[in-house]
C-alpha cells in the first residue's frame, strides 16, 4: 500500500509539472500592455489568446511563419493593422465573436482567407473577404465593418447593398472593382478608408463632392482651385483632396475630422478656414503643404497627428488650442519657417519630435497646464527659447534650451518693467515688431493671442498687484 501512494504521488508530481511548465512558458510568450497583446514571442503553431487580452496590436503575429491556428477569447474586440501580415501558415481563426474592428492588411498573406469555404468570411461583426462570384452582392444584416480590400479586384461585382448598421469600410475595400455601379450605403457610415471606391464607376459618378452615409466626403473630384466644403460634410476620410490642386479651401463647422492624408501633397494650398467642431486632424493630414502660411487650431481640437504638418515648410507661426489636445509625434517636422508657437493651456501632451527639423523656430510658449512634455519635442530647433512660468513642466523637460520664465519680458533683460508693457502696447498698435522670442514670452496669459490684456497683466505685476 506504501509503494502505492508513492506511485501515486509520483504521477502526481510528474503530471503538475507537465501541465505547469508549459502553462508559464506561454505566457511568457505575450507582450501584453494594458489589454493590448503588443507582441507574440513565442514558436507555437496553434495559439490560444490569453484572457485578459482585449486587443491584438499592430504587427504583433506579423510575419510569424510558424502559428497556423489562433483562438481569440471572448474579450477581444479590436485587431490592429498588420496584426497577422505575412503569416503563410496560418489556417484558422476560431472564436473572436465580439471582434468589432480589424485594421489595414490584418490578414494579408494568410491562407485563412483564401481557404475558407464560406461566402463572406467574417469574424465578429467585420466582414474580412468575400469569396462568391456574384454580380449582386447585399451583405449579412450583423456586419458593421467591411475589412480593407475584402472586395477588391472583384471584377464581376455591379451591385452592392449594405444595410442600417454598417459603420466603417476599409482601405480599398472596393478597390478595382472595375464594374461596380450601384451602391446602396445606409446613413450609419460614418468612416470610410483611403482608396475605397478607387477605380469603379461608382465613384467616377459621384460628382464633384463624392458624400456617403452620414456625412462621410470620399474625394473631390472638382476642378476649382477655391473650394468651399458643403455643409452636409461631417469628415473629411483619407486622401480625400491628396495631390489637388486647390489654393483655398473653407471648412464648414460640421466637419469634426480631417482624416489621415486628406489634404497631402496639396503643394498649392495657401488659405485653409475652418470652424470650431473639429476635433481631430489625422497623420500626415497636411503633410508637405508648403503652400500654407500659417495654422491657428480651433478651440474644440483635441489630436494633430503624426506628421500631420510635416514638410509644410511656409508656416510662419502657430496657434495651439483645443480640449485636452495632444500633438503627436513629428506633427510640425521641418516646417522650416517656423518662427513662433503659442500653446495655450488646452495643450495636455506634446509628444516626441514634434517640431523636429524646425531650424528658424525661436520663440516657444508653453502653459502650465501642459504636462505630459517629451524633452525631444524641439530636437533640432537650435535657436528655440521656451517662454513658460517658473514652477511648469516645460522648465525642467527643455532644460537643455534657453528656458525664460518671466513672461512678457520681451527685451530678455530678465526683469519685468514699463519698457516690456510698453513694447507690447506697441506691438498691439502696430507700432513695433517683435521677433519670434519676443512674441512667445508676450503672450503673458498663454491665451493664443497678443492684446491689450497682455500688457495689463504686465502693468499689474511691475506695481505688484498680481
């Protein structure tokens, strides 16, 4: 009987190991960050997603030749761009009933598509491929996403329908869809991809102002260089005026984004007016406009994405408000006539590199309610002086640039007197210049703007009654 619980215990013993070792090693093969599964490290050919996963990120199983089946969990709701690009052993993709977004290229360079036996491959509530043959094609009622390019090249299709619910189409979605002429989309759109409609007759149809769904401007198609947005527009989606030719452009206060790449390469562009209501303008949104000469953000603005500014070398000086706005990475790379920046205390987050390559930039304020400051935000902007107040976070994160901490001290004499109040005034009345330094530290009250209150709040600190 002894010999027996010892064998017992034995199996015991092996058996927990056999299930524990593994079990720890796995979970060691996940990058996770707050619900996002970042990278997968690991060599295994079936992977089951770990529980407390909400997300798979951007490239994280990208060119991984060896996993061939992925079991999503229950909470996973989003897949990033990428995320299983260039995976060629990939076969299935089993659960994922709650996915409601898949990115950019998610599966491209999978057999799992291709291999599918169902006619519309989806996965959650997101239509990833079609696989019929069809001339008319109206999707499953459950679909509120069409994945990018899950049409594409379907050279057969002449008809689609969608119906109330559908909130998003993909990057060339429709791509190439040389026949497609009738399309029937529901008032729910409200987000459509770069290159969607590109090459069908559908588009080349639409008009000068191709709108879909709730309010969503495809492209414009026009040929007038002074442009006014109609006022059924409320987003502007991806490469909607690339490479146009337009040198005006008014925006209507309903347009609450400007999506990535909407106006780039609009090397004509001079005068861009828009109202409050927008919220947000997308990566590389204006990139290589070097037309403009100048950007005030709106009140209501909360992201400037990456490069969204890069390369808009006219830009002489730039306004930055908004709610709780974050400017992203390279946001104003190489706008190489900078001159000054004022940031009002709507600015929460400046990120890194984001008036990298600004060589004449020289005056920078930023207000105390700015706190999340990477230092490398003016990386090659030699000449900047940081105009902020004594106790803010810019003083310590840009301790490497000349930092001046007396506000309206406009002749850097380090002590505020009658003489910096009076150039102010000046400066309102248009009776003096100020150089790019000068302005940023005259913007005493980080408003955005430079006026009579500037110089009153100066009056009132020289006699010490503020």
């Amino acid at each position: 009987m002894k010999k027996l619980c010892c064998f017992i215990m034995v199996c015991v013993l092996l058996c927990s190991s056999f299930f524990v070792i593994p079990t720890s090693a796995a979970q060691e093969d996940f990058d996770v960050q707050s619900g996002v599964l970042i990278k997968y490290n690991g060599s295994d050919a079936n992977v089951t997603i770990p529980a407390h996963v909400t997300a798979i990120g951007d490239s994280a199983f990208a060119e991984n030749t060896k996993v061939q089946s992925i079991k999503l969990n229950d909470a996973v709701h989003v897949i990033g761009d990428r995320a299983f690009y260039g995976c060629s052993s990939l076969q299935s993709v089993s659960s994922g009933d709650r996915v409601t977004e898949v990115g950019d290229l998610a599966f491209y360079g999978t057999p799992y598509l291709d291999q599918s036996s169902d006619k519309y491959v989806m996965l959650g509530s997101v239509l990833l491929w079609y696989n019929g043959t069809s001339g008319s094609v109206t999707i499953p009622t459950r679909c509120t996403a069409i994945a990018s390019y899950a049409f594409a090249r379907c050279e057969y299709l002449k008809s689609f329908t969608a119906y109330e619910g559908l909130l998003s189409v993909g990057t060339g979605a429709f791509y190439g869809c040389t026949k497609l002429s009738n399309v029937s989309l529901p008032g729910s759109l409200s987000a459509v991809g770069a290159y969607a409609f590109d090459g069908t007759p559908y588009l080349s149809k639409a008009g000068d102002f191709a709108v879909v769904g709730d309010g969503v401007l495809l492209r414009y198609q026009g040929a007038d260089t002074e442009v006014t947005v109609p006022d059924s527009v409320k987003r502007i989606a991806s490469h909607a005026f690339i490479s146009s030719k337009i040198k005006t452009v008014t925006i209507p206060e309903s347009v609450y984004s400007i999506d990535a790449y909407a106006f780039a390469d609009c090397t004509g562009l001079r005068d861009l007016a828009y109202s409050e209501g927008l919220v947000t303008i997308g990566d590389g949104a204006f990139r290589g406009c070097k037309s403009l000469t100048e950007f005030k953000a709106p009140s209501t603005l909360s992201y400037i994405g990456q490069n969204a500014f890069h390369g808009a070398s006219a830009i002489g000086n730039a306004v930055l408000q908004g709610d709780h706005l974050t400017v992203s990475y390279n946001a104003f790379k190489s706008c190489t006539s900078l001159n000054y920046v004022l940031m009002t205390g709507g600015v929460t987050r400046l990120y890194d590199n984001a008036f990298d390559g600004c060589t004449a930039l020289e005056g920078v304020s930023i207000a105390p309610e700015t706190k999340t400051i990477s230092p490398l935000a003016l990386s090659g902007c030699n000449k900047a002086v940081v105009c902020c107040n004594e106790d803010a976070a810019a003083k310590s994160a840009f301790s490497d640039h000349t930092v001046n901490t007396v506000m309206g001290d406009v002749d850097s004499s380090t002590v505020l007197d009658l003489l910096d109040a009076s150039t102010i005034q000046c400066y309102i009345a248009r009776l003096a210049e100020l150089n790019g330094t000068q302005t940023a530290s005259a913007d005493v009250n980080f408003d955005g703007d430079i006026n009579i209150m500037d110089a009153y709040i100066c009056q009132l600190k020289i006699v010490h009654l503020l």
